[in-house]
C-alpha cells in the first residue's frame, strides 16, 4: 500500500469535450451570421463604395471633403459633442454623487427622472425643445414676465438651441455609468485616506477621481460618441443653418443622391466615433492598472 | 462490511474519469449499503466531488460501472436516477418560494398537487421550517438556505442522498449543530447517503464509514474508529488526526511485528516487513505517556516502547496540552490531561512511553523513491 | 466644510439635472392639452381635443402598426439568438468567445446613420427591395447587442448549479433550462426586451434610409409632421408615447427594480 502509485494510461478518450464545443458553436451561430451578414458585410461595402471611382480605386471622394466648407461641417460636428460631451461632464458628475447618498423614495424619483427621459423617444424631446425655445415659447414667456428682457430673444435655430437641447437629450448616458462606478464607491476609503492625513480635497482628488475615473471615460465616450453623430437634434433644433456630417450624410443619400460622397462621409464620422472608444478603452485599461 | 449478504445500495466499480491528460479518478470501488452514511473525505482536488457527480449522473465515467438500488445507471442521465443532491452553494432556485423549491422535483415528476402540498408540509416539518414555506429564499439565513436544500433533496424520496461540502457555508457553530441533527435525521428516516468534505472532525462524527481519497485513488474505507486506530497508510494516519512519527531501518521482524531501529534508538511495532526494509514507525500522540522521572525502570520491553528525551514545549489547549519532546535530532509529539502537563517544564528531561499495540511500521515513500 | 460645500453642491447639480431633464417631457404634457394651436399653457382651460385628432393624423395608423410589429418582432428574436450566444459565450467552451462578445456589441458604438447607409448600399447591391424585411434586418442589428450585452453581464453572475439542482430532481436538460436557467433569469431578460423594444421603437437613423413613400416607420412620420405642421396633436401623441414608456418603466420596476436595471444596463 502507497499514498503514490502513477495512474496507468488510459486507451479510452471522453468525447464530452467536442461535443461541447460544437454546442456552443451552434448556440453562437445564429448571431455571429447575423453580426457578419447584416453588419461587417455592410460596413466593408460602405467602405470600398467610399473609394470606387469609375476607373478604379479613388479618394477623390475625401478630396470632397477636405474643403474648407466641410471641414467646416466635420468641425460644426466636433464642436457639437465637445460642448455637449463637457457640459453633460459639469452637470453629471457631481449630480451621481447626490444620486449614489440618495436613499429610499428619493433615489426611486431621482432614478425615474433619470430612466423616463432615457427612456423616451429623441423626437419628443427635441419636439419639446421647439415648443420651448420659440420666440412666443415658454422660456421667453418667463424672461420677459421676470422682467429680464424686453421683448422676446431668438432662441430656436442658434447654437444654444442646439447645445441645450443635445445636452438633455444626452445627459443620462453621462451620469448612468458614473453613478454605476460612484454608488460601487467604498467610502472607507475616504475615511483611511483621512486617517493618512489627507483633507477632504486631496482625498477626493487622490482617491476619489481616480476609483470614479472608469465611469468618467465610459460617460464622456458615450455621450461624445451619441452627440458626434445626433442627427434628429440638429434637424430640429438648428436645421440647415448648422450643417454637421450625419446631416451630410443623409442628405447626399436621401436628396443629392450623391452614394459615394456619403459613403466618405460616413466613413470619417464612424473613424470619429471609433476613436472615440478606442481611445477610452485605452485610458480605460491604463486607468484600471494603477 | 455491515450487512455481508445484502446487495450494497449503491455500487461503484472500477470507475475511472478523465478531464483530458488529466486522470481525476483511477479505477475507484466504492459501495454503500442501505441506510448508510459513507463519507468521502480528502484533500482538494483528490476527486470528491468528481465521483459524486458521477454518482449523481452530471458526468460519465470513462471505464467503470455505477449501480444504484441494483440497477447500473452508469449511463442513466440524472433526471432518471433519482438521487438527491445537496450542493455546496445549495443552489436554491431563486425565483420559487422555500415550498416551491422543495416542491420543485415532485412537480416535475408531475404528482398531484394536493399530494405535493402534503410532502412539502412533511419534508418541511422534518428540517424544522414549516412556518417559512411561503418565504423568498434570498430571504433566509445560511443555516435555514441549507436546510431548505436538504429538504428539497429528501422530498422526492430519493434511492441516495449526495451532499457536496453541504455544511462548509456554515459557521462553526451552526455547522456541529447541523452535523449532529443531520446525523439524526438521515438515522430517522433510513437514509442512504454520501458525505462529502475535506473536514476530519465532520467525517468522524458523522459516517458509518469514511472513504480517504487522494490522487483519484480511495486509500482506505473503514469505520471511522478502526480508521482512526488502525490507519492502513501512511497518508490516513496523517490526513486523519494527529501522529508522531519515526524513520528507520527494520532490523528483527517475526509474528506480526518488527523492531525498528531508529535515531532515537529501537522501538517495535506492528507490521510485516523483511528485515532491511526502510519503514515510518507511527503512533498517536495520546498514547505516548510523559514520564518526568528517566531514572526509574520503566524501560521498552515486549509490550512497552520507551524513548528518553528533553521537553522542548508545552502547549496549552484547552483540557489537553501539547507536549514537544526533543530525543536526538527528533522531535516527537505527546498529549497529556491539563493537571499532568502543569507539571512539566521545557527543559526538564523525561521519558516516553507508548504501547507497542499502538505502534504501526508502514513503508517509508521516500525511501523509495 | 469643503465636504460639506461639495455635498451640497452635488444635490444642487441633481436637482438641476432633475429639472433640466424633467422640462421637456412636462412641456409636451402640458401643450397637448392647450386650448389654442399655438401650444398656449393651459392656463385658462384645458382641452383634449388634440387627442381625438390624433387618428386622424395622415398615415398615423399603418405607421403605428409597422413599429410595434417592427420591434416586437426584432426584440423577440434578437432575445432569441443573443441569448443563445450569450450562453455560448458564458458558458460553452466556445473558441474566440472574447472576440464574439465584443463584436456583438459593437453596432451599439456605431453612429446609426452609418448603419442605416451601409445596409441601404448594401442591399441595394445584393438586389435586396422588400421595405418590411429589410427594417426588420436593420432592426435585428439595432436590438441584438442590447441583449447580448445584458444577457452576458445576467449570465455571468447566473449560477449554473442550478441547472444542475433541477436535473437531480428530476428535470431533462432542456427543462432545466426553461424551468430553472429561464425564470431565474427573468430580470435579465425583461430589462434586455425592454431596452431592445424601445431602441428600435424609437428609431429614426436607421429607418429612415430602408423606408419608401408607403411605409414609413412612426418616428419618421412624426418627424416628418412636425417639420411640416407643428400643432398640438403631436404633443398630445407624445404624450401618449410618454405615457406607454412609463406604464412599461412601473411595470418593471415592480417586476426587478429599477436600480438594478441602472446596474446592468451600463
Ligand atoms: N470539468 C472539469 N474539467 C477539468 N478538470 C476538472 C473538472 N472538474 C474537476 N476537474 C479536476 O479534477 C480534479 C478533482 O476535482 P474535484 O472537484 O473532484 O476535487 P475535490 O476533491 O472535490 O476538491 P475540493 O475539496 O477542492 O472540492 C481537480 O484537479 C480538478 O481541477
Ligand atoms: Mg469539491
């Protein structure tokens, strides 16, 4: 009798393992078709539709859109997600804050008016917007009654038209994944750090920001991303007089019947959004190794 | 064996099962008699659960049979052996009530519904939660999750129960509690069952019989006292309780017995061996008996192993101390009542004196190697 | 009293936030039942005519119908299939399951109107007409990933024992997994339809390239009614929209809870 004796070798292999596999080839099958089929089959035609001229390959297309008029038009697009992306930043930030101390029926409200706007359709909102910001709309209606102007300021159809109104319609994809982080929040944390000696400031900027800074990146992507592309805000809420490359783009396919220029077009707003993530994903990463 | 002529309950044979390279049971017998609480006790890793599982029907053995009640269900998917489990992480359904998880297997069987509801009210009653059926289970505490859990496996009245570390949730004291009122449970009702943990005391208290696995392989299955004072191996006598241990050289053997000679100078002990052989003399700690005085005559003789030393430590442990006695370069370990060891000091010199009953030669591994 | 400040100054931005967001969504309830056509607050009277002349709204109904039948129909099978490979991904010994898992929700990082333009070219080129299928196609593609990515993060955290439980007490596999792996899963899947349901419900980018003259999807007609004569009765259907979403948010919130779904749904 010994505690070790070598295990003979066995002639008999199990079969479970493959036939496992395949089931979970089979179970992945129908989505996969799908993702290649309905979405990466599109996307490569998009692109090879960007650069087919008629005599071969062709980049006279982004020659197009490198003029100064439409680099006007991508900048118009940048501009719009800067502000919205910063503005939606000051405003969600701190609010995920009161939104992770809220307790009982107040963070069911807080969370309700967080869920219903999300929840509710582009098109309303903007519609309220109009509503709103016309010159006989109720934000004039309530300066002038307040006495803080005279007569009726042009509000629909301007930039802060339009930065309010994507502001709104964006700001719960910035405090969503902040609250996520900020509610995980251990709050000992803060504590030891003032035990180590550290004021409420240095605690909140050495410990605080960082452990917070995977939501910031994953909501500042997000609603860059949401507003770099919006195209039923800007229609609404600024039409022509603030052309951007999603309304570029639709209008070369659904007016100026112009494929290959929208199909250029379209390529530089997804480049523009897939910086976006990939460059999240990176500080994501880096920020999550510290 | 208890019943020699009643067909074990359940029966495994010469099972093997692999994970790829990896052999996790090697040609294992097991049999478990009707009314019977085997446990399979072992490190991590030496295939406990594996051979559960297989008992249970959620793997297949490559080589090998199991029996269930007569019957071979090596191949029967578990849903048709009907045995019942209780996990580890006793995996309550979280979306049914306490009644409707322990109704859960009787619906399935498609029983009446009043009929159910009285096995429930029944199984219930048993464990003792009768007035918690219509609770979520999220809403119960661990010792509560884990009787529910066993009330769910006993409630579709099953030929085996198989109960995977089904205590180690618990804290210590809910969990002695448990072993002692599962005990008198399964006793009750006639259960046959198979135990599975990695805790000595849980296994002494609680089996008719103890299988100590290791490497895939059941080294021994006995009754926990001849287990505990007989250990066939090397490896049981360490895995179950405590020991003090010897290396040395077979010099004389003959009847059953062989005189070692060891660093510490000759001891006997029982075994059979060819005189030459490399052997681990061994014996529990509690039979070494600490003598202060090493003048006196109480020296080995046939029955009697003696060996002088110095204490090095006394350890205080509750209504038993731990005494470390340095003879050579070996240490070896005694246990004396409180009111003795008060008595000893590091440093004194003393004697040590076991029977020679109580004194096992196995084969030295390392030698061999 | 920095600490203090800056809690203070976290409720102050909620409570604006709250406000800010709450604005538009109260405006539309209060112009739908304005008194004139010029969406006067309903200060002096109220009135629900508005409401009776939604029906009468050109193409209102057949673009009502093609969106419900539209999202229901890519939600259910987009639960479906995401499901499937979620449990692949989970669970399988699937090669390549990272990739696959961030693949599928990939088009959620897409512009919409990227989308919406590569699969107009796209079946174009393959000669692909049929309107109605092709939004459905479109649509499988808008849905999918909001149920991968919730059905991966539910599983994940899905016990498998349990399926196992169940097939001990009596279950075949596949009745485990309706009758264990599906209910316990129920929160998961309810808030995966519920996110899918209105991703494609409210849909303009993609739609609004696959569409023709005679089907039109209910954002795209209501676009296109307010750019052509904003009048109440679009506050008044708003309204009605608003208030399907909030009988869908109670529901679930009573079914799981809505902070949870604010944990998984990011
Ligand atoms: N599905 C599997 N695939 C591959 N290897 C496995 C699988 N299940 C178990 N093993 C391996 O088989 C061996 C025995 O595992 P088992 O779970 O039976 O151990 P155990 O005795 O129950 O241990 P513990 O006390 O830690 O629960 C381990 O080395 C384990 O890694
Ligand atoms: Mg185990």
């Amino acid at each position: 009798m010994t505690a070790t004796e070598l295990p003979a070798p066995s002639p008999v292999v199990s079969p479970a393992p493959d036939r496992e596999r395949w089931l979970a080839i089979g179970f992945a099958g129908p989505a996969t078709l799908v993702l290649v089929v309905l979405f990466a089959l599109p996307l490569a035609l998009l692109f090879t539709a960007s650069v087919a001229g008629p005599a071969g390959l062709t980049l006279s297309e982004y020659e197009k859109l490198a003029t100064p008029h439409y680099l006007g038009v991508i900048w118009n697009s940048l501009r719009l997600a800067l502000l919205t992306t910063g503005i939606a930043f000051l405003i969600g930030y701190p609010a995920s804050f009161a939104l992770a101390r809220a307790r009982g029926v107040l963070r069911s409200v807080m969370l309700a008016a967080l869920f219903l706007p999300l929840a509710a359709s582009v098109i309303v909102k903007a519609f309220a917007w109009t509503i709103l910001l016309r010159s006989d709309g109720l934000v004039n209606t309530v300066l002038i009654a307040l006495g803080i102007v005279d007569e009726p300021i042009r509000m629909i159809f301007t930039e802060t038209a339009l930065i309010v109104g994507a502001v709104n319609i964006f700001l719960p994809f910035m405090i969503l994944p902040i609250y996520a982080v900020v509610a995980q929040l251990d709050h000992r944390l803060v504590e030891a750090a003032a035990t180590l000696g550290a004021s409420p400031v240095v605690a909140f900027v050495r410990v605080v920001m960082p452990l917070t800074l995977p939501g910031i990146i994953a909501g500042v992507a997000l609603v860059f991303s949401l507003s770099v592309s919006a195209y039923v805000v800007p229609t609404l809420l600024i039409g022509e007089r603030y052309p951007t490359l999603s309304t570029t783009i639709a209008k070369a396919f659904l007016l100026a019947r112009q494929p290959g220029f929208g199909a250029a077009a379209g390529v530089v707003l997804l480049a523009i959004t897939l910086t976006a993530v990939a460059l999240s994903a990176r500080l994501g990463r880096s920020g999550g190794s510290r | 064996m208890t019943a020699p002529d009643a067909p074990p309950h359940v029966a495994v044979r010469r099972v093997s099962k692999r994970y790829g390279p990896l052999t996790v049971l090697d040609r294992v017998d097991l049999t478990v008699d009707r009314g019977e609480l085997v446990t399979l006790l072992g490190p991590s890793g030496c295939g406990k659960t594996t051979l559960l599982r297989l008992v249970a029907g959620l793997a297949t053995p490559e080589e090998g049979t199991i029996a269930i009640a007569g019957r071979d269900v090596t191949r029967v998917p578990p849903h048709r052996r009907n045995v019942g489990v209780v996990f580890q992480s006793y995996a309550l359904f979280p979306h049914l009530t306490v009644a409707g998880n322990v109704a859960f297997g009787l619906s399935v069987r498609g029983r009446r519904r009043d009929e159910i509801d009285r096995a429930v009210a029944r199984t219930l009653s048993l464990v003792r939660l009768e007035h918690l059926g219509a609770r979520r289970v999220s809403a119960l505490s661990g010792g509560q999750q884990q009787r529910v859990a066993l009330a769910r496996a006993l409630a579709v009245e099953p030929e085996v129960l198989l109960f995977d570390e089904a205590l180690s949730a618990l804290d210590r004291n809910l969990r002695e509690e448990m072993q002692v009122e599962l005990r008198r449970l399964l006793r009750e009702i006639g259960a046959t069952a198979i135990f599975v943990t990695h805790d000595q005391d849980e296994a002494l208290t609680m089996s008719d019989r103890i299988a100590v696995m290791n490497g895939g392989r059941i080294e021994q299955l006995a009754d926990p006292k001849t287990l505990y004072e007989r250990p066939a191996t090397l490896f049981t006598l360490g895995f179950v309780g405590q020991s003090t241990r010897l290396r040395g050289t077979v010099a004389a053997a003959g009847d059953g017995m062989v005189a070692v000679d060891t660093p510490v100078g000759r001891v006997a002990a029982m075994g059979q061996f060819l005189a030459g052989s490399s052997v681990v003399v061994a014996t529990r700690p509690e039979h070494l008996r600490v003598v202060a005085d090493t003048v006196g005559h109480e020296g080995s003789d046939r029955a009697r192993n003696s060996v002088d030393g110095r204490i090095r430590a006394v350890i205080f442990q509750g209504s038993r101390s731990r005494i470390e006695v340095a003879a050579g370069d070996q240490v070896l370990l005694a246990e004396a009542p409180g009111r003795i060891a008060s008595a000893l000091n590091p440093g004194d010199a003393a004697r040590l004196v076991w029977p020679v009953a109580e004194t096992f030669a196995y084969p030295d591994p390392e030698a061999r190697a | 009293m920095t600490a203090r400040l800056a809690i203070g100054f976290a409720w102050l931005a909620a409570l604006a936030a709250v406000l800010f967001l709450a604005v538009p969504l109260l405006t539309v309830v209060a112009a739908s039942v304005s008194p004139t056509p010029v969406f006067d607050l309903p200060l002096e009277g109220a009135s629900l005519r508005w409401y009776a002349r939604i029906g009468r709204l050109d193409g209102f109904w057949p673009a009502l119908s093609l969106s419900l039948q539209i999202a229901l129909l890519s939600t259910a099978i987009a639960l479906v299939i995401g499901t499937l490979a979620a449990i692949a991904i989970v669970r399988g010994r699937l090669p390549g399951a990272e990739t696959l898992a961030t693949a599928l929700v990939s088009p959620l990082m897409m512009p919409g109107l990227v989308l919406g333009i590569a699969l107009l070219q796209y079946f174009r080129a393959v000669g692909f007409t049929a309107t109605w299928s092709a939004l459905l196609l479109a649509h499988l593609v808008v849905t999918l990933p909001y149920v991968a990515r919730t059905m991966i993060a539910g599983l994940a955290l899905f016990d498998f024992t349990l399926v196992e439980a169940a097939r001990t007490l009596g279950c075949t596999y596949a009745g485990a997994i309706l009758r264990v792996m599906v209910p316990a899963l129920a929160p998961s899947f309810l808030t995966a339809g519920l996110f899918s349901f209105l991703a494609s419900f409210d849909n303009y980018p993609v739609s609004i390239f696959l569409t023709d003259v005679r089907t039109k999807t209910l954002p795209i007609k209501m676009l296109q009614y307010i750019e052509e004569a904003p009048d109440p009765t679009l506050a008044a259907l708003s309204t009605l929209i608003l208030a399907a979403t909030v009988i869908l948010l109670v529901a679930s919130d009573r079914l799981i809870g809505l902070h949870r779904m604010a944990g998984t749904s990011e």
